[in-house]
C-alpha cells in the first residue's frame, strides 16, 4: 500500500498555530514522524492560502524538503499558490491534488501538471457535483478526465483517479458505492490509471473514539477491491497492521483472520457473513457492527457500536 501522509493539514489546531508562526520545526518533525512511520509521499493541505499562498507554498516546501527526500502532494485550490511552490522542488517528483472534471479546472490544472511534471489526482466530480452511483463516476473518468489528459498528451502513468470517498455519517449510500468504483475503475482503459481515496473522509464528523476503526474496516473492503494507494494517516498502528495482514494474507490471529476474511468477500463480489465471525469477541463484534454501516445494511447512528 502506498500512502500518502495526511497529517499536515490544515483542520488540525496545532498546523493553524504552527503555520501562522511559521514554525519549521514543527512541520519538519511531523514530516518525519510520518515518513518513519510508512508514508511515501506527504500531503500538504493548508488551504486556498488566498492572501499568502505565494510565500507559504514555497515555504513549507523548501521546510519539508528540506528533512525528507519523499513526493509532495500539493492539496489545495490555489493554482498560483501550486506553482509557486512547484518551482521549490527540487527532489521528488510532487504530485498536483487536484483537478475534477469541472470545466474551469479541466481546462487549467493538467496543463500545470504537465509543465512541471506532476503526477496529478483527478476527482470524479462534475459541476453538479460527485454522484452516488459507482458507473456515474467511472462514466466521468472515461467520459471527461481520461480524454483530457490524452487531449493534451499527458503521461497516463502519472494520473491518479480519486472517486471519492464520502463519509458514513449522512451518506451512508456513498460507501458500498466507492467499493464498486474503485473496483471497476481499472478497467476503465488501458493502461489503467492509478487510483487513490482519502480514506479517512468516510469517518468525518463521526465521533473521536470510533474513527480508527471505520477507518480501518472500510479499508479492509477497499484491499479486497485491489486499493493499492491512499491518502491516509500513517501513524494509524493498526491500520498498518490491518495492511500487513492483509498483504501478507497473515490468518495468525483472530482479528487478522476475520479482516481478510472481510478482504476476500468483497473481493468476490459477496457480502461478510455471521459466520465469519465469533460474537464472543467484543472486537469482532465491533468489527461486524462496522461492516454493517458500511454497507449501508443498517443505519448510521453516533452510538452504533452499543445499539
């Protein structure tokens, strides 16, 4: 799994803090932790940056840069800002997140990716927004994004399709469809583009204490479907580890088993089964409970795991 570090980002408190100081040491060291602890490229998401994005890119890249020799993903709305902050690269090819399919970004953002030789992440969503169904975004990717990027000769190595993950809380008909996109999106053309979610997007607004595990469930659903890329948090131990069983199909321990177990019947187009689970363990349980809100079978409430 290839991820991309998600912790320099601006909803965070202590980033507002450390970036209206200015405290390089601050990111340096979090750019650190990250990579040490897997991530193989950084998102940088301090937002739009409207009135300062053309000194704070450049800043936090030659910051960053500076301490690890891994991508930068520029995440952000600010085309200038992009810029600026690509002419500070001096290491790692970065990568560009993001451009959609609406017709203003369309026509700008890949054209900037190819100048500066980015990788580039492409949203399935148009001006009315991101659809529901999982043909509806693989529809945008062969219909609007794949066309530009082979209208203006842009490396289809170099694209990354995002179909984007919604969260559980409010759109709970969004996640079982995600699971089917990123499924089929690799057949879209050939050679297949890359593809890559923001994983923790299904668990915003959730509470706290619940996030690391849906995370990590729907995760889970996502391996068996052949996710191979993400934006996500690195720090996550268990969710490491839930990658590492996985991949290594390791059936050691009872939670490994039944996480690939839940890996292996999406990948076969079926639905996890009771049986796959022993509701004598309080963690299986919860794992359980999971999959049900993911699958949109029974309905997402704060206080799910006590229902």
């Amino acid at each position: 799994m290839y991820i991309i570090g998600e912790n320099i980002h601006i909803i965070s408190e202590k980033v507002k803090e450390a970036l209206k100081a200015r405290d390089a040491k601050f990111f340096q060291e979090l750019a650190v932790k990250q990579v040490e602890a897997g991530a193989q490229a950084l998102d940088i998401n301090l937002g739009p940056r409207k009135a300062d994005g053309l000194e704070v890119f450049p800043w936090i890249v030659e910051t960053v840069q500076a301490v690890v020799d891994v991508p930068l993903s520029f995440d952000t709305t600010n085309l200038a800002g992009i810029e600026a902050g690509l002419k500070k690269i001096t290491k790692a090819q970065p990568i560009i997140n993001s451009t959609s399919a609406e017709p203003e970004r369309l026509e700008k953002v890949p054209l900037v990716a190819k100048q500066y030789n980015t990788r580039l992440v492409a949203l399935t969503m148009g001006k009315s927004g991101i659809p529901v169904g999982a043909d509806e975004r693989v529809s945008i990717a062969i219909e609007a994004l794949i066309p530009r990027m082979i209208e203006i000769d842009f490396p289809m190595q170099d694209l990354i399709i995002d179909p984007l993950v919604l969260t559980v809380k409010g759109c709970q008909e969004y996640c079982p469809q995600l699971i089917e996109a990123v499924r089929t999106l690799p057949a879209a053309w050939d050679p297949a583009p890359a593809i890559s979610v923001g994983l923790s997007n299904v668990s915003n607004a959730v509470p706290n204490e619940n996030r690391p595990l849906i995370n990590r469930v729907y995760l889970a659903m996502l391996m068996g479907v052949g996710l191979q890329l993400m934006i996500a948090n690195p720090l996550d131990k268990e969710q490491g580890e839930v990658i590492r069983v996985i991949e290594t199909r390791d059936e050691s321990t009872p939670l490994g088993r039944l996480y690939l177990k839940i890996a292996d019947r999406i990948a076969a187009m079926e639905e996890p089964q009771p049986e796959d689970v022993d509701f004598g363990d309080p963690e299986q349980v919860a794992i359980w409970k999971t999959v049900q809100i993911l699958l949109n079978k029974v309905i997402y409430a704060d206080g799910y795991l006590t229902q």
